[in-house]
C-alpha cells in the first residue's frame, strides 16, 4: 500500500467512525433500552439457567424474573420517590441559600479585584464608576439535574421499553448465540465467539454484581456520616450514593455538588457547610483507592483515563444511560480485543 492509497484508508476510517458516533447520537432513543436490556440479559441469564435446572421452562423463568425485577423497581422507587420529590422542590431555596452565604466572599473578590484594576490604569485617568449591583436571578434547578432525573413520563416509558425487551432476551434463551454460530463459516470463529460471548457474560455479572456491593458498602457509610452530621434524610443520600456511584467519576461529582447544596441550605457556619461534602469525598476516596483495588483485584484492569474519557464521552451521547454503560462496554470490548489479533492495539490501550 503506497503512501496515498494509506491516506486514502486513514480518511475512509474517520468517516466511518464520525458517521458511526452520529448515528449513535440520532438514534439514542432506539439504541439505550436495547443496550440497557442487553446488560441485564447478561446479568440475569445465569438465574434463568439455574431455574431451567430446576425444571423451570424458559418462558416461565423469564417471567418469574422479570417481575421479580419490576417488583425491586417498584419498591425501591416507591420508597425514594416521596423524599426526592420533596428534596428537588426545595433545591432552588437550597441554591439561593448558598448564594446568598457566599455572597460576603463575592463582594471581597470583586473589591480585590477592582483594586487590581485601580492600579493598572494610568495616574489622572478617570476611574470608571463602579457598576450597580446586579439583581439577584431567580433560582432554578441545575441543567444537570433535569438530565439526570428526566421525566417522569420518559422515565416510565424507557423502563417498560427496556423490561419487555429483556423479557423477550430472557426467554428466548441462547438463540443469538446460537444463530452466531451458525452463521460464522470457519470453525475457530464459532469457538472463539463462544468463549468471547461467555467472557463477557461473567465480566459483566461480575462487575455489577461486584459494584453493586462496593456501593451498598458505601451507601452504608455516607449514611451513618451524614446522620451523625445531622444532614435530615441521610438513609436517602445513602440510597443515592448506590445509584450515582456506578457512573464513574461523574456519580461521586454529582453527589458533592448535591451535597453541598443541600448543606448549604441546612446549615450556617461555613466548617459545618464543608464537612457535608468533604466527608462524602473522603469516603468516595478510601472506597476507590482501598476497598475496589482490593475487591476487583486483577478481574476488571482498565486503564482510568481511557474509563474517565469513555464516561464523558458516552455521556455526551446518551446522558445518564451512556455514562452507565460505558464500563461494562469498554469491558467486553476489552475482553473482544485480547481475542482478535487485528484489536490487539485497542486492548492494549484499554488495559493498564
């Protein structure tokens, strides 16, 4: 291949990548509940199995799942749905709250820096009138919160979408697996897309299963800390830290903006404020650094910038859902990669 013809195929390949990364984008609404559905497939076909060895049919396990599944959703979300309700009413008065208490530290900035600006004009000149005070917005809820919350109405459709098409993976058994096979013309391309089909079954298994614990661990903690703060409902930011923490870097972030707000609006010296925050953050630091190294040993090695990269990218294209999913993708992509020898570079580049 001589030098344009390599030109040629570098540019063909951006094309493809931009078309393919827009077309994830058009079609985010179509794409998330197939991919949420496929993860839960993946971590739920090992209890289908087990009722099949018990004489369960398919059909009936894939049911008997799936409500059991919808059962947890419902009495999980009917226990925080009425303190979250009641939490997001009162976060604007939370952020005019903090507003208002950083408000000396706003007003010290800004003499600080019209001295600056004092001393830099030429002597004799004119000093510009100070500008009068801008009034004060109206407090509304973050951008960030919206996305992250949704709708309700999105919120119920989106599960229901996701909770038939697992159904419909559940019951349908192996059959994807086995039509792959059948399709795959050579015979070490059927083997090997079983062994990468079942690797990624387990490392997915594995990693939610693994996270899920790590997180109620944590959840625990921040729950205790908060109540011994005096922070009121701290059984619900515990619950919170559960579901935030398995979007990397992003959940913990979100949960120190959320904390210090609501700390803001409960509490008036300034040490006390901070503590709220800086416990969740010491706490979020021992876990990562202590409890997950120590858990997750050599299972899932991956490397932490292309993860953080990964996260903000798939939260760019698909919200919440994206940065969700972004771990258990760059798994089994990792896991694909070590068996191809033409991704070899990709898995190279996600492993540490």
């Amino acid at each position: 291949m001589n030098g344009w013809e390599r030109v040629q195929a570098v540019g063909i390949g951006m094309l493809a990548t931009l078309a393919v990364i827009g077309a994830l984008y058009i079609g985010r609404a179509f794409g998330i509940p197939i991919a949420l559905a496929l993860l839960l497939n993946a971590l739920l076909r090992p209890l289908i199995r087990g009722l099949e060895r018990l004489g369960v049919s398919t059909a009936v396990g894939a049911t008997l799942v799936t409500l059991g599944l919808l059962g947890a959703l419902v009495v999980g979300g009917g226990a925080l749905v009425t303190p979250i309700r009641a939490w997001v009413s009162q976060l604007p008065a939370s952020f005019e709250a903090a507003g208002r208490k950083l408000a000396p530290a706003r007003q010290s900035l800004e003499q600080v820096s019209q001295a600056t600006q004092a001393l830099g004009e030429p002597s004799g000149a004119p000093s510009a009138a100070p500008a009068p005070p801008a009034p004060p917005a109206p407090p509304t809820v973050p951008p960030f919160l919206v996305q992250l919350f949704g709708t309700t109405a999105a919120l119920v459709a989106g599960l229901a979408e996701v909770l038939l098409l697992l159904y419909l993976l559940l019951a349908s058994g192996d059959l994807f697996l086995r039509k792959l096979v059948e399709v795959l013309p050579v015979f070490r391309d059927k083997r090997l897309a079983v062994e990468v089909t079942e690797q990624v079954q387990e490392a997915v298994t594995r990693y939610i299963v693994t996270t899920l614990l790590i997180n109620g661990g944590q959840g625990v903690a921040v729950g205790l800390a908060l109540w011994g703060l005096g922070m009121p409902s701290p059984w619900l930011w515990g619950g919170l830290t559960v579901v935030l923490e398995f979007i990397p870097y992003l959940g913990a972030a979100g949960m120190i903006i959320l904390l210090t707000a609501a700390a803001f609006s409960q509490f008036d010296p300034l040490g006390h404020i901070l503590l709220v925050p800086g416990t969740y953050l010491l706490i979020a630091t021992l876990q990562n650094n202590l409890v997950s190294p120590l858990v997750y040993g050599q299972r899932l090695k991956l490397n932490p910038v292309a993860v953080l990269v990964g996260v903000l990218f798939w939260w760019v294209l698909w919200g919440v859902a994206g940065a969700f999913l972004a771990v258990p993708f760059f798994a089994a992509l990792k896991i694909l990669a070590d068996h191809v020898e033409s991704l070899t570079p990709i898995g190279t580049f996600l492993g540490e």
